[in-house]
C-alpha cells in the first residue's frame, strides 16, 4: 500500500474546461486518505520556481463551474531543459511531495515521461480541448469546446443564411479534427476537413458547393480545422469557383473557455479522483485515460503507443452522407 | 439484401432534444440508399390515424439545432390494445411501408414489441432524457438535459449562496437518478438523492447540513430525483433538524426542450443512420444501443433484459466522496 | 463638497444579478477619490453585526460576469426595530463610516428611510429583479431575470409543442408583471396575467384557447405572475373548460441567479459609480434611479411617491394584441 | 384616416437578430385591422425582381426566438439606381400595395429616402446591431449582439487568466463603438477603443497595461471595435512594448446571429406594431424611433439629421474610470 503523505496538483499546456473540477476531485480525495494537496501554479513553470498554494476543500469547493484552471497553466520551455526539470524533483523532495497529479495534453505527458527519470512519481490526467492524447477516447474539455463551437456556428449560420452566404468556418484542435468533426456534424455542414483525411482537393468542397446551389440552395457551411488549410484562401477560392460570397470566421480562444459542461465537470470529478486512487493505491507514473467509456489507466511511458483515439471510421462516414 | 423500397419513422413518449437529428439522419440515410421515407405524427397516434408527411432532405434540412421533435409526440394509449395495433399494421401495408423506425424510451420500445407480432419490421432508438432504456448506455436528450439541469442548478446555487439558504432540487429521470447523480455532482452538491440506492434515510441528509454547518459553511445543496421524496417535505424537515431555511425548485419542462447539445446531435445523427443501415442489411426488429461508447444492435425481443446502464458504482461512489 | 473618506457598501434583500457590478463601480469609483470602503456582509444584519470586510480595487477585480452578490444579502427582521437600527448607526459611527450604500429593493428602501433618521447618510440603488421600485424605470436583475424566463420558457415551449399541450408557466415578480408580461410577449404566449390588470375573469383565458384550438391550433402558452392565482387551479380549468392536457411550470428561483446580462452588468456600473459622485458632491439621502433611460437622483422620502415604474400601457395593449 | 389594405415588410442590410419579432409584429397588428401583408424576400432586391410571399398569422406564430430574418436580406447595389427603384414601385403599385415597412440601419433609412420619391409610402424600423440608425437611442439586434460579444469575451478571459496572457478582442459596429463599449464594461476591459473616442494614441494602452504588469497584475483585456485600428497590430505593439504574450480574437459573425434577447423580442414586437399604427393612423414616410427608452417616430426626410444615440458621456467616462 501507498506511502503517500503529500501529493503535488497542476495544469499544463492550453487550459481546458473540466481542469478544475478535476483539481476539486484531486483536494476532496486526497482529504478522505488524509493526505496533503500543495497547487502548483502554471504548470511546470511553478515546480521550478516552486510557486505554491496549500490546497483544502474549502479552497475548492465550489469551482466545477468556472471555466481556466484556478491554478494557471503555462507550456514550459524550460522543462524542457534537463536542469530545469532536476531543478523541479529538488523542489519537490525538498517539500517532502512524494507524487505529482498533471492535467494538460500532449505535451504535459511528454514533459511527465522525461521527468520520470528524476525519480519523481507522477499521474497524468489527459485534459485538453483537443483529443490530442492518443492513449485516451477522451480528454477534460472536448465536450465544452465542441459545444461551444457548435453553439457559435448556430449563431454564424443565421447570418449565413438571412444572407445567402457561403461561410468558412476555422474551428481549434491542432492536428486532430475532433472538434471539426462534432461541430461540422452538429450544425449540418456541408463539408467538414479534417486533417486526418484531408486531401488536398479543393475540387471536391467547391464542387459540392455548386452542385448545391445548382439544386437551389442559398447558404453553405464549411467547417474546416485549423492548421488544414487557410480559411480565407479557401473562402476566395469558393468565391471564385461558384460565385457565391463567401466569409470566414475565426472561433479561436472562445472555444477554449466557458464554463465546462456537465460531462466535463463529472469526468473532470472522476478522473481527479481516479489519480487520487491510483496513487494510493501504490501505483507509479500512470496515466488516467477513458477507454470504451469507462475510466483505465496505462502506463506513461507505454501510452504514447496506445491509440485509442483516432477519428472514428462510421462517425467519419456518416459525416460525408449526412452533409446538408 | 434488403427489399426495403419505404420507410416510415415517427417519435414516441416524451420529447428529447436529439429526436430531430435522428429523424434528419433516417431521412437523408434513406435518400442515400434511394429509400423514400414517411414521418408519423404523434408517435404510434398517427400510425394508428396515418397522420403522415411525406419526408425527403430539404424538409429537414436544417433541424439538429431544433429542441422537441418535429414530427410531434404522444403516449398513447390506444396503442396498448391490439385492435388498434392492427389497424395500425394495415395502414403500413395498405401504403406499402417496409419499415417503421420509431424513436423513443422504454414505453416505445414495449409497443415495438407488441408491433413486431402483428408482422411488421420494426427499427428502435432510444431517444429518452431519462436514460430509462436498460439495453443502451446512452439514450438521445440525456445530455441536453443534464446540461441544462446543471445550469439551472448554477443559477439557484448563486441565490443559495448569496441568501446563505439550503436548495432543494429536484430533477426529472422518473424511475432512473442519472440526471440527479451527473447534475448534481456537476453542482457540487452536499447531497444527492437517488432512486436507485435510497434507503429512506433522511437523517444522512440532515446530519450531512447539519456537519457543515457546524464546519461554518452556510449555504446547501440537495438534489433529488423526481419521484423518490417530496421535495417540500424534505425541506421542511432540513428547516426543522438543522434550523437552515430550506426552498424548494422543481425544475420540470425545462429539462425536456432547447437546443440539444453537441453530443445529442452527434449521437442522433449517428443513431438514426445505424437504424437505416439495419434495415438495409435486412435485418428486422432491431434497436439500436450504445455499448462501450460504440454502436451495436440488439433484437428487441432481447433487449428488456439487457442492462447496460445501471448507475455507474464508481461514479455513484464519488457522488457521495466528492458532495461538497 | 463632500468630507467622505469612508463609505460602506451592502446588498439587501433579494439578490439581482448586477449587485457585484455596483459593488465593483463604487469600490473603484471609491478608490478614484480616495475614499476607503468597507463591506458590509448580509445587508442590514451585517451593519448590526459589523460583519465587514474591506474592499479595495483587487477584491473586486473581475466580478462582473458573477451572479449573486459576494456580500451575500437578507431581509433583516430586525433592522425593523429602532433599537437595533441605532446599533447598526453606532457601528458606523465608531467605524468613522461617513455614509452607506445600500443596494437592494423596495424593502431595502423603507429601511433605508427609517435608517435616516439615526443621522446616517444613505444612498440607495434599486436592485431587484422584480422592478418593484417604484421611482425607477429599471432595477438592476431585471434585465437578467426577463432573459432567464424567456429562455426557460423556450424550452418548455419546445416540450408543449411535441406533446400538444398547454403549459401554464408561473415567474416571479411578486406584485409586480414586468417579467410575465416582457417573457411572455418574447415568448408568444397565449396569454399573459399581471397582477396590475388581472380582473380575475379566467373565461377570457379559456376562451381564448378554446377559440384557438377550434381554429385547429394544438399548443397553448400562458405565462402568470406568481400571486396574481394559483397555477396549479388555472391549469386543472383550463383542461376542465377546454380538454386540453395542461402542465405547470414554476420557474422559481433559476430567476434570481446566473450570470448577468450585458445590460445589468453596465446599469450596475453606471449606478454604482453615479452614487460614489452623489456622496463626493455632498448630497445626502439620494436614491440613484432611471428615467427616460437616464440616470437621475431623487430624495429617498420623495421616492416612494414617484412613480416612473408602471406597466406601460402600449405594452400591455400589445401583450394581448400579439398574443399567439 | 387610412386606406391601407395591404403592406408589405422587408427587412434590408445586416441582419439583426429582433427582425422577425419585428416582422411577427407587423402581420399580427396588420391582421386585426384587416390589413393584407405580403413578404419581401431579400430586401429592395425582392422589390425590384417581387420575389414575395404571403404573410398570414399563422406563418410567423413562433418565430420570435429565431435568429436572422425568416425574409432574408442584402445590400442591394441596384436599389441605389434610380431605374430599379421605378421598378420596384411599379411592382408595388401593379400589386395594389399600399405602403412597405422597411426593417434596417442606416443604409435602409437612405434607400427609404430615395424611395419616397417614387411616391411609394415607406415606414422604418431601425434594426442593426451597430446603433448607427442616428435618430434611435436603440436599433433592434444591438442587445443581443452585446449580449453575445460579453459571453464571447468571458470565455477568452478564462483562457487570458489561465494563461497570463493579453487578449485584444475585436467586436463589430462598423462605425459605431456601442458594441465596444458595452462588451468592455460588462467585462472589465482595461481599455476600450472606440471610433468615436479614438486619438491614435497607442501609448495610452500599452503604458495602462505596463503600469498594471507592475502592480503585479498578469492578465489584460483590450476590446477594439473593428474599423479603429488593426488588431493584430495592436496586439504585437503590446508584445513589444510590454513584453506581454498578446493573442488576437476577432469575434465576427456570431455577434449578428442567435436566439434574439428578451429586450430585442420585445422591441421588435413594439416598433412592428407601432409601425402598422402609423400607417393605419394615415401618416406618412415615418422611422419608428426610442427616445428616453419610449417609442415616438420621426419624418424619414429629418431623420438624418436627428443625433440621439451619440456614446453616452457618462458612459464613457466611466468606461475609463471602470477599467479594471
């Protein structure tokens, strides 16, 4: 059984709903085995520069519904840096911390995997808009964000539709085409690029566009993830291709924000517990991920191979035969 | 193969949001497969009457934002006796429908049931707030409603507070607390109060306020189930063993409309194209479930006894460990 | 001009949306000057009590965007005693507070006319969702309030339309109907009951729905004051009278909370800034209040006779030209 | 008095959302005095090519929480050349059209203008999110675009926070800086740029945001309304002068989209009314218009040159006063 008497709590890389409730999950649980919870303040940043806050319910107790993370977040470069991360295991020895629970995405769990070798035990929790950490079906946050997107598309294609327009749509998730795919579907687009299946044909989308409009249709939605391709040589493009004036949206930061959903806030709550659990439970250096709904864990250093994420083939399918 | 040359698809029971993107799904599914398609008004009512509207794409282009369902709901009652599910069985005929997919909760899928035997081919999907389908771990609406019963409990949590007052709330779900358990751990609450594991103990409850409020907390959440306790009984007795003044709020109809969430249309959308795709493959008296987050199918017959969808233990563990 | 160096700062009676926006402006606003601020915990009882905290720019920094009131409010029983209105006047003199302001109802008024008289310089601001300051045109909630039960309502609305049903939907208000009337004309009822105009003739509501549903209509809306009747009797003569299935809502106190509209948000800065410039100029017992859009002051012993507030009469003739 | 028997309605330029409680208002208040409405499509386009559609009560009963115009809309290039205006009033005068109420901005009015001269009746109804219809302290859509812009930007702040970042957020009002100002203040900018207010003086901003980094601060919010100065300018000059990440968000489109506001409902509902009044009371060539928050109207000719809706300089004032 654990040893554990002290455990470290933060929040890396691009904040995500849902990272405070599972900082609340982290202080409540810890309380029950009557262990200690110190916050970290931005990520990796504050175990090097060991900026702190003493952790207990009361400090957390009614924070499921804010949106960020109580306790900054940051990407560090520094960590990066062998130095910087000895640095951060000296701090926390120093302080008696005997584990760290870290909530961020990708590079929070590469940043975890190289301070391992430090001796330091950690437990990551995948929390990040994206769905960009492959060993999990889902990470703290999507469900916001692609709420988010999709509520603001409701409100863009309102517009595009008094108007008779063409609108061009940039959604968030780095390379992974989640929200795209969820938003796209949900506001009935009438192509949706991804970058896990974009081809570089532009034919395609311009020419759906027209066959539409040929039929008698008079507004479109496309809805495109960043970093695919640029959404206003795309708009330009559908303009000069069909002729239909075509305008571009930018959600950005908004989908980051807001406050979580209610799934954000319960996997948030259960995920935060779950680490509490596994540490307890004497484990070392786990990460908590969803698999087939249910709550797991893997290894950290095994996860980067694990891919439980990818787009899912039928939901990629029906989003080509349920274009609008 | 399948012969499937018309189907027909109708809503039953209560109203959930998702209902629309499945109904939009079988429609454009269909259109793919060059199957034309029949809405039902009011459910089994207007199988029994051949209410009908002819369904192709541009009637319902543009629905998954929409709440309630267009094709309009009922209970009905006239669907219990056989006669009535004859004639109903001969409207089918007489217009030549291959295939009825209805849409609902528990109550549609009793009537499907009772359907099948007067030989017609019938698609189920469960499409209830109340997650009261025991073959299916998600039904469409239970998100939307979960959603909204969180923000709800926010907004009456701002008073509660500001009062320093306990809230008693109750939530709908009839036989099944999902709705209470996820608001309500979504909302921190002090307690939550299911149908599933209540035990008549109002003393936990009280004892709970009581605890913190000798801790110098002043303000208190309870959420409760529709259906397991009197909200207004249980706020006298809070009022009467700790002294705390106790309001009650009965969420109701709010939690049954608005614009369904991101997921209900997702999960709509994929539902109403698997149901077609069944009925193409030639398969007969199936209902569409989620298991392990994935879609599968089960014959109707069957799926009574199948549970997939008790309150998750662990989850119902941390509803008590996490109450705030 | 003024001698202010320290004023206090109390929310009381019903909480509104907007109250942390006045609490924000007049701290900063304060601070401009550099007068100190003290708050003043749970309205009156707090000046009883001396329950205070000082405020300064950082503890109010980013409090717009949050329901409730962070000074927490109440409806103090004994602020109804002289005697205990001369300690709450000694507290504030031993605290060398040079005058108060009190945010807050028509309750919160009467106090604040009472309190005068213990040679204390008050300055009001009506904050309340129900609109029930008689020399104001606008209360800070009020705004909030209207948007909460018309987005309720929609969903409701979105129910009974499936369903064919009548819903009867009781908001707050208490004698007065702004919020019936505002989400009732935003939500196309069937028809709306105000206290100021209820003649207690429910045959013209019956009627009305009867005429309707013989016009082949089959969802009905009426929205009611709560006070003005009972909706639970409204609704069992409505089926009684017309045959039509009749549901209640009571959308309770989801009204008081949630986070404030834009234009709470700015009438509470506006406010709470104009009565920090009353006290700087060295006017003594004013309430800030709206007319014509505009903020203007008046004598709070004048203000109970003024009357800017009334249910405008093309409105109400709308409400029931309009009615759906 | 009147002889009119038969409007029409168009709603012209951008999109607002309150247009189709306008336009709901306009058929219900022309059906009880036994006026004819018939629908333009796409504003003075569907005047000039009578693209048109019959309006009975029942075709609008529930739109009025539907965002866009259920008319569609456009800036029509034709209507501002004489040969189509003749076009589009021997249309209506061939049709037996006795006068148009016109929904719109400023563009709208002057169309309106220039129409009169056709000897075509024309009433107006100021909608646009802008507020840049002079004569109207408030022009329909303008809540709910504030309304919107205020959400957007809360959750940009979350992430701000999370990060220590600036944000510099730009909102719509073309030349008007409402949107702007009331966005800022309802969350607490540290500055505001408005056209109407805007000295080039960049120094101002970036020396604000290095004075508060030195108080210790480590989030910023700067809102610019589009059109004052590039955003992304902006952004990097903070960067450069304060050392300060600085992240852009233009909110664009969904600002003129969503569920209309209770206040644009209501609004909406009123000018439509009040417009058929006019008309039916035989005047002619009127704006509807708010001044002091009440409804009165104006000569369209005089029109131009009434300024109620210049930024407020109280407002203002404490726009700067208020900066957090």
């Amino acid at each position: 059984m654990s040893e554990i008497k002290k455990i470290a709590v933060l929040t890396s890389g691009g904040d995500a709903p849902g990272m405070n409730s599972a900082i609340r999950a982290v202080v409540f649980s810890a309380a029950r085995f009557g262990i200690e919870v110190v916050g970290i303040f931005r990520g990796y940043e504050g175990l090097i520069d060991w900026e702190t806050i003493k952790l207990e319910p009361d400090d957390v107790r009614n924070i499921n519904n804010r949106g960020g993370t109580i306790l900054y977040t940051s990407r560090s470069e520094r960590f990066l840096d062998e130095k910087f991360r000895k640095q951060a295991a000296d701090n926390l020895r120093k302080n008696n911390v005997d584990a760290v629970v870290a909530i961020g995405g990708d590079g929070t769990l590469r940043g975890a995997i190289d301070f391992e070798k430090e001796g330091i035990n950690i437990a990551c929790i995948p929390g990040t808009i994206d769905r960009d950490v492959s060993c999990s079906e889902y990470t703290l946050g999507f469900d916001t964000a692609a709420n988010t997107a999709t509520e603001a598309i409701d409100k863009i294609r309102d517009s595009s539709i008094s108007h008779g327009r063409c609108s061009v749509v940039e959604v968030m998730g780095r390379k992974r085409g989640y929200i795209a795919l969820w938003a796209g579907m949900a506001t009935s687009a009438d192509a949706i690029i991804l970058p896990e299946k974009w081809d570089g044909n532009y034919n395609n989308v311009t020419d759906a566009i027209k066959r539409r409009h040929e039929d008698g249709r008079n507004s479109y939605l496309v809805v495109v993830a960043e970093g695919v391709t640029d959404a206003n040589e795309l708009a330009d493009l559908i303009k000069k291709k069909t002729g239909i004036e075509s305008r571009v949206s930018v959600l950005g930061y908004i989908q980051r924000g807001g406050q979580p959903s209610a799934k954000d806030r319960m996997y948030g709550s259960l995920m935060g517990a779950y680490a509490v659990e596994i540490l307890v439970n004497g484990n070392k250096n786990r990460i908590v991920a969803i698999k087939d709904d249910k709550l797991i864990d893997y290894s950290i250093n095994e996860a980067l191979n694990i891919q439980n994420s990818q787009i899912d083939s039928f939901q990629y399918k029906l989003s080509l035969l349920l274009s609008d």
